[in-house]
C-alpha cells in the first residue's frame, strides 16, 4: 500500500472536484503517498486502502504503483552445475556426472542477452475540440451507454447556448455514465478529452 502515489489527474481530482469519489474513495486519495499515511498502522491502512478502493482509483487514472513488476525465478534443473566453470560466451557447458550414472552429460546452452524492455505507451493525445462537438460528443455518449435513462440529461446538454450551461451539465453527465456499462478506463479518457476541449475554450 505503500507503493502508490497519486497521478497528476489524481492530484487535479483533489484540487478541481471534477470526477465525482465516495468518502472512502477521497479520503484514499488524500492520504497516498503522504508521511501520514505511511504512519498509520497496519491494520488501519488495510481497512481504510482495501483492494477494491485501490483498484478503482487506478482504473480511474488517480493512482499508480511505483513497485517495479516481479521478475520471475528462474526454472530450478534436474541436475547440478559447476558455476564456475560458466564464462559470459556461447561456449558449451558440461556438466559434472550424474550420481546415478557413469556417463557424462553435455549440454549445449548459449548465454544471451535478455530481451530490452517495451517502450512505455505514449501518453493519448487530446483533441481541442469546439463548442458544438464537445457537446456532441457528450450527448453521443450517453445515447451509446445509457439510452433511454439519460434523455432528460441530453435534451439540457443539446439545449446548452454556451460554455457555462454546458459545464454545468458536466458532473451529472460524468455520474450518468459511471453507472453504465462502459469500462472505467475508457471513460477516464473521454472524461480527459472534455476537460481539455473545456479549458482550451474557456481559454480562448
């Protein structure tokens, strides 16, 4: 638990309040990666940062692990080697006889270099898009996702005249779709897009 810290959306959540948290998941937030939470005790930072709560602040962007992944042990053999006799070459190997048999067992094994690391993924780049396609774009998604359910909140969103009125309509249309079937992660991304069409306006 100690291995997490807040993303920079993560830290935006806290200061601007424009994705919606339950108390539990807020007060998660606010207590990652700070020397306050490091000095709780164990069973106080398992009640409050269960897996569940972790788990949805990731998938919402809000956090990431800093513990570097696992590397898997190597396969134990059937039979001892003499590592000394190992050089950094593609020389064979042969190993010492086995206690059960009188005859030597040679083995070819070619020593190379472990494959490089991928690339971490580019950050998605985000469209500036203007006032009527990040309003199309809203009301797009909520016919897709949520039908029916949400066409009180369309007819406002399409009856919006300027940035104002829109983003008024932008918490219950981020609610809306938090209840749907859409996946956390693809939500987190349209929810970045808007805010960057929304500031870029507010900006010009």
């Amino acid at each position: 638990m100690n291995h997490y810290q807040k993303t920079a959306l993560g830290l935006d959540a806290l200061q601007q309040r424009h994705i919606p948290l339950n108390a539990r998941q807020r007060r998660l937030l606010v207590l990652i990666g700070t020397e306050d939470f490091d000095r709780l005790a164990d069973q106080f930072k398992q009640r409050i940062a269960t897996p569940e709560i972790l788990e949805q602040l990731v998938e919402l962007g809000l956090i990431h692990s800093t513990q570097a992944a696992h590397t898997p042990k190597p396969t134990p053999v059937e039979f001892e080697t003499n590592i000394t006799n190992i050089a950094p070459s593609s020389s064979p190997v042969v190993t010492p006889e086995l206690k059960d048999s009188n005859a030597a067992l040679v083995l070819n094994t070619e020593i190379t270099a472990p494959a490089p690391a991928p690339a971490p993924a580019p950050a998605p780049a985000f469209k500036a898009y203007n006032f009527e396609e990040t309003r199309e774009l809203m009301m797009s998604l909520l016919q897709r996702y949520c039908g029916l359910m949400a066409r009180q909140l369309i007819l406002q969103i399409q009856s919006a005249t300027d940035l104002q009125s829109l983003k008024r309509c932008q918490m219950q249309w981020i609610t809306a779709l938090q209840e749907s079937r859409i996946e956390p992660i693809m939500l987190n991304q349209y929810l970045q897009q808007i805010n960057h069409s929304l500031l870029r306006l507010q900006a010009a």
